[in-house]
C-alpha cells in the first residue's frame, strides 16, 4: 500500500529561505558545487551541507561527483516545475535598483532547461501560430502539445533532432505557464532540445552565472527568416 505524500515535509523543507533560494539558483538548468549554492544563499559552506542534504534526502536535489567537487542540480523537471509554480504566486518584491535586472529577466531567461520569459512565450505563440505544434486532443488540460508533419519536417530543417528528443523519458512537448508573462512557454524534452539549438548556433548567449539569456544579433535575424517576431 502506498503512503500518502508528505506535504507537510515538503512545505518545511522548501519554506526555508536559504533552501528555496538554493532552489532558484539552480532554476538557470546548471549544475552548482555547495560552495557555489552557499555563496549564492548567502551563507557559510559550513552551513550549506546541511541544508544540502536536507534538500537531496526529500528528493529535490540530485548530485554528481566529479574530481574533487561535488555538483547538485535540480532532480527532475517536476522539481524546476514545482519552484517556476511557487515564482507564479510568491508576492513581489520589486527594490527600485533591481529594475533593470527584472526587465532582463522577464525578457529571456532559463526555466530549468528551456527558455522562458518573453522570448519562451514568444517561441510557443510563434510555433503554434505557424502550426509546428497543436493541443493534444487527449489532453484535456491541453498542457501537451504535438508536433504536426509540419513541424516535424521544419525542425528537422531547422537542425532538431526529434526522435532523441522523444526517446528522453520525460514529457516530450508540454505548455509550461510562465511566472511573469503569465502566458505559457514550450517545456519538455522539445523545450529544451530547442533552447539547445539556439545556444549551439549561438542565436542566443548565456549570461554567466545566471539564469537571464542575450539574443544575439546572428539569433534576431534568424528568428526573423523564421517569421518568429518574439520581442515586445
């Protein structure tokens, strides 16, 4: 017999602000060693472990040893899920220095591993509108997607690889509702086979140690060959 989810645990383990803060760090898709998470939590490594550990033993967390560091990631897509959920309905905090920051981060950034913000939303509003994907008709949410024979032989074209995509065991193609568009963006393994392609043509550039993505030039014109008129 299955126990019941323990959200009582849950709450407590993600109500800490040093481990949620953890958890939004890792929301820019890479992985992080402790030092790193501790600086970015602003607290000592010292106190870092434990709330690692915390964070590993309930799931959340997923870790890989290599050399000398340890680097943690987020476990799953249901855990980057989970925190883009609690962004949609934590209060705002919005310090007059931070407004520039915001609006970079409200254009294009990073959800777990694929591209959110107004270029996400932009993205899966172009897709749709040129029918590359449609609402799956089984899905009564209307949260999963699927590709048209239209769209399969575009990203193909384009240079996606759609079979290694669909052989990835998580959703293939998902709306995902974005926390500050409030609009949804294109999630799963196409969402993230997509944000793939665009960093490797250098269409877009990761900002370091972040989750905010630059639109290079090379990447507006070629969206716009591709009638993908993204920005505000």
């Amino acid at each position: 017999m299955n126990a019941e989810p323990d959200l009582a645990r849950l709450a407590s383990t993600v109500g800490d602000p040093r481990r949620i803060q953890m958890l939004a760090l890792l929301m820019e898709g890479r992985a992080l060693t402790a030092k790193e998470l501790a600086l970015g939590a602003g607290i000592e490594p010292a106190t870092a472990t434990s709330h690692l550990k915390r964070l590993q033993g309930d799931g959340l967390l997923a870790s890989t040893a290599q050399g000398r560091h340890k680097y943690f990631r987020l476990a799953s897509e249901q855990v980057a899920h989970l925190v883009e959920s609690l962004m949609q309905v934590a209060p705002r905090r919005q310090p007059e220095a931070a407004a520039h920051a915001d609006e970079a981060i409200r254009q294009a950034r990073y959800c777990y591993d694929h591209l959110a913000g107004s270029l996400g939303t932009g993205l899966l509003s172009a897709l749709l509108r040129k029918g590359w994907l449609i609402n799956d008709a089984a899905d009564a949410a209307a949260k999963q997607l699927e590709v048209t024979a239209k769209g399969a032989k575009s990203f193909t074209a384009l240079g996606i690889d759609l079979k290694s995509a669909q052989a990835r065991r998580r959703q293939f193609a998902c709306r995902c509702l974005d926390w500050s568009e409030r609009r949804d963006h294109l999630g799963g393994a196409l969402g993230a086979a997509l944000a793939d392609h665009l960093l490797a043509e250098h269409w877009i550039e990761r900002k370091k140690h972040s989750r905010v993505v630059h639109i290079t030039d090379l990447g507006k014109a070629q969206l716009g060959q591709l009638g993908l008129k993204l920005l505000r």
